[in-house]
C-alpha cells in the first residue's frame, strides 16, 4: 500500500486499534494527524513513527472537535484526504 503524502487524521491513536492503524498508515508513506486524550502516549507514538504528528484533543467535547476540523489541514499541510475514526468510549 503506497499512501505517500496523503493526509490521514487517526482518531483514538494513543493505542490499541488507533495506534496499530497509524503505525500502518505512516509506514505507506501517510502524513498522519494522531488525535487522542491522552498525551502522554500519544506524543511517544507520534515521536516514534515518521510523518506523524500528535493533536490533543477530548472528542467528546463539540468544541474539541470543531477546533480539530479547523487545525487538520493546517497540520497536515492541506486538506484530510482520509479520516479513521477509531475514537470511542466504553
């Protein structure tokens, strides 16, 4: 799968489905915006994968999220091309 340059936001990245999925997407090449609440693992993903860029932000929050819709293109250099919304609550 060659994804390169395409613009991907992950939802949910700090782990499990979230964080497997953006490992996936940034090794084909995707600049990839990772949004969790939680920062600490969020930040040690994006550090650790190549194009990828962490974005704290409680999706529950109707503000949050008009606030990432806004910043997405910004830190991904243009519009998302792909969405993965893996974010959820138990």
């Amino acid at each position: 799968m060659n994804l390169h340059g395409r613009r991907v936001v992950v939802t949910g990245a700090s782990r499990g489905i979230g964080a497997a999925v953006a490992r996936v997407l940034a090794a084909a090449g995707a600049r990839t915006l990772l949004v969790a609440r939680g920062q600490g693992a969020l930040h040690q993903l994006a550090g650790s994968l190549a194009n990828a860029t962490a974005y704290a932000a409680d999706l529950t929050d109707t503000t949050a999220v008009a606030q990432l819709v806004h910043d997405a293109p910004e830190r991904l250099g243009g519009p998302v091309e792909i969405l993965v919304n893996n974010a959820g609550i138990f």
